[in-house]
C-alpha cells in the first residue's frame, strides 16, 4: 500500500512539473511573439516617413535652393 501511494504522489508531483514547465514555455512564447510583432511594426513605421521633397525658388538672383529631410525645412541661401 506505501508504494502504490508512493508512485501515485510521484506521478502526481511530475504532472504539475511537467504543466509547469509547459505552461513557462507557452508565455515565454507568446511574450517573444509580441515583441516581434511591436519590433516588426517599429521597423516598418520608420521606412514608411516620406521622402524629402525638392522645392527650387525663381526670384531671378542666385539659385535658392529649399528642401525638406523629414526633421524639417532647409533653406540654402
């Protein structure tokens, strides 16, 4: 009678090692998924910025030249 209640408290001490183990698995999984999926969204968030746009001035003196890099204008007298 003491071994089989011996088997059973091991098996039973296995099972819930064994759940414990798969269920840190599971989260540590979908913790990784998630910051793929922000890491991925960042990534593609920062090559979608416009690009720089190329304006030229015509006042008749020397060329002007105006243009925006994405932080903001730059005027080049």
């Amino acid at each position: 009678m003491q071994n089989i209640r011996s088997i059973f408290l091991m098996l039973a001490g296995a099972t819930v090692f064994v759940a414990m183990l798969l269920f840190t698995f599971s989260v540590t999984l979908a913790v990784g998924g998630i910051l793929t999926v922000l890491m991925v969204g960042r990534a593609l968030s920062l090559k979608m910025k416009p690009a720089p746009v190329r304006a030229k001035a015509n006042n008749g003196q020397r060329e002007m030249r105006i243009w925006n890099d994405g932080r903001g204008t730059i005027i080049d007298l």
